[in-house]
C-alpha cells in the first residue's frame, strides 16, 4: 500500500508536551468495528470492558538512553536501540558523518565507547568501554530519550524520569516508553480488579526505531528494525484459558500487542516468546491473539498508524482521528488514549 494513505494533518497544539494530572484523568475516545465513536475519560475504562476481558500490559522500564559527547571537536550524539551483549548497543548516531569505525567517543563523566561496526542502516555498535556495568555508564551520562516531536520543543527534565515511566516498568531495557500504560493509577487498577478484569504482563524491550520515519513510498518497502520480547509460559496459558471462557484479551499498547502477535500461530493459540520481533502490521493483516487495543495518538505515516489502521480499518481510523483532532484530543506520547474494539 501506498504510505502516503496513511497521512493526516495534525495541528502542532494538539501534540501534548506534559502528561495529564492525574494520569487516569486523560481522555479515551471508543471506537466500535462499525465505526461508531464514543467520548470518555481513561478512569471509565472498567465500565467500557466487560469481566473476564484481560489487559496485557509491557512491563519494560525504560533506560536513560540519550547520550550526547564529543569524537575529538565534534558533537556526536546517540540514542541506544538494541542491546547486543553486556557491553554493546546498537544506537543511532546524530552527526555520523563525523564518526567512523574504531572511534571513541568521549560522552562525559568517565563514559567512553568505541564505534566497533557501522550497519547498514547508518546506525552504529557502541561497545562501552571499562568495568563498570553499562548501567551504571547510563545513570552517570544519559538522559531520557523523550520523542523527537517534545525534545525539539522543550528541554528533558527532573519530571520526565517519573513522567515517561509506567506503573508497571521493572525490566530495564527500553528506549521509549509503552505509553498506552502511562495513563494507568492504582486506583484505576483497583476498579479494573472490583469489575473483574484480568491484568496480565509481557515484556517487550522498545527501541529507538519506533521513532524513525517511514522514508518510502510503499509500505512492502519498509524494513521494521527488531526489538527484544518474551511471555512467560504461564501467562500465554492464562490468556488462551480467558480466551476459551468466553474474555477478550485487549492488548495495552502497540508494543503488547506486537508481541502477542509475534507468539500466536495460525491456529489463534498464544505461545510462549522470547527473542526478536520485527512483526511489521498493515491492512491486510488479521490479528490472532488480541479482540481489542488501548493505545495512544499515532503520528502521520507511522507504522502504528499503520497498524491501528489494519486492526479496525483505514477508513475507520482516519474519521476517529478527524473527529480526535477536532475535539481537542492530544496526541503521542505524552497525549490521550483510545478504545480500540474491532
């Protein structure tokens, strides 16, 4: 398909730049498999499921990902995507004109990393160098890798460590935050668990690549950069176990649902993951593991706009994003949710 399908105009005021107070209180906009449209807030969420339904939250925490130093005079910055080993990342490079193999670059406070290989993605392997778990590097120089479309336009700050985390973040390795999850409180939890509603846990370990555009002209042209997931056995049992008692599963963010995708054969039946996934989801594609989706605001001729487009239609989705915009919806990362039930 032609990406330029994908595009809409999107009014720079309806791009949020600060998360909601609190986070429950963000709005929700309903979209049903016929189209129809309905306008809530996050907290009415358990009257909008029913019991039995299970959310599959990715339980990722993100990592301070952002680096900026300097290969002798030039600025060189980084944002890691993937983990190779211990001591090796996979980063896009700003200024990588200016760095090739066997440099090292100098990101400050005692952090030092050599440019090992250059892919062919332009993309560089960062090996850390010394002792110290590359962690530790991370929390001493790196900041929190926010989206482009905020960092260009405000400075990261104190906030954004709590701000662009989840309440459900413990395995550390992410890049960019599974935000659908950003809008969940415990007492929101709480109400889900009194209508009972399920919550269950996957992890997938986001990377940079979420944010890179789509720079060609057919989506078939399009190469998906692969990210780290897994689902504990035991949760794949529990979500087919819902799924034959009659409960839908409603995946919480692109991210869940991708991986719970990558682990579900033909035959519907959730399996237990862990390794890469580059799952690339368009119109055309039948979902077999989830009956619904929570997500965020997607930017234009993204590929999750793409994918939200192939679970309820492209037609469906650019009249709730029409009707999202013209409401005063706001929209990425940091913006408001929507009910996806096809």
């Amino acid at each position: 398909m032609r990406v330029d399908l994908f595009d809409f105009a999107l009014p720079q005021d309806n791009i949020a730049l600060r998360p909601v107070a609190p986070r429950d209180s963000a709005r929700l906009l309903g979209i049903s498999g016929s189209g129809q449209l309905s306008d809530h807030i996050v907290r009415d969420l358990p009257q909008l499921l029913s019991k039995n339904d299970i959310l599959v939250f990715n339980d990722t925490k993100v990592i301070p990902a952002q680096l900026e130093g300097r290969r002798g005079e030039a600025k060189i910055g980084a944002t890691l995507h993937k983990r190779v080993d211990l001591r090796r990342w996979q980063a896009f490079i700003r200024n990588a004109k200016r760095l090739k193999v066997n440099d090292v670059v100098d990101f400050g406070k005692g952090v030092l990393a050599r440019a090992e290989e250059k892919y062919a993605d332009g993309s560089f392997l960062l090996h850390f160098l010394g002792d110290e778990p590359v962690e530790v590097l991370l929390g001493r120089a790196g900041t929190m890798p926010l989206p482009p479309y905020i960092a260009s336009k405000r400075d990261i700050d104190a906030r954004d460590a709590e701000d662009y985390q989840t309440m459900f973040a413990r395995e550390k390795g992410a890049v960019a935050a599974p935000t659908a999850a950003l809008h969940f409180t415990d007492g929101l939890i709480a109400a889900l668990n009194d209508a009972g509603i399920g919550q269950e846990t996957l992890t997938l370990h986001v990377g940079a690549g979420t944010f890179l555009p789509v720079k060609v002209d057919e989506t078939d042209d399009h190469q998906m950069h692969s990210e780290w997931g897994r689902i504990e056995p035991e949760v794949a049992d529990r979500l087919n176990q819902a799924r034959q008692q009659g409960g839908r599963v409603i995946a919480v963010g692109t991210t869940s649902l991708r991986v719970l995708e990558s682990a579900t054969g033909e035959d519907g039946i959730i399996q237990s993951f862990e390794g890469d996934t580059d799952i690339f989801i368009t119109p055309g594609y039948k979902c077999r593991a989830i009956d619904g989706l929570m997500t965020n605001f997607h930017l234009p001729k993204s590929t999750l706009f793409m994918l939200v487009s192939a679970l309820m239609g492209l037609d469906t989705m650019q009249a709730a994003y029409a009707h999202a915009i013209a409401e005063g919806y706001r929209f990425y990362s940091y913006g408001d949710s929507s009910l996806l039930l096809p």
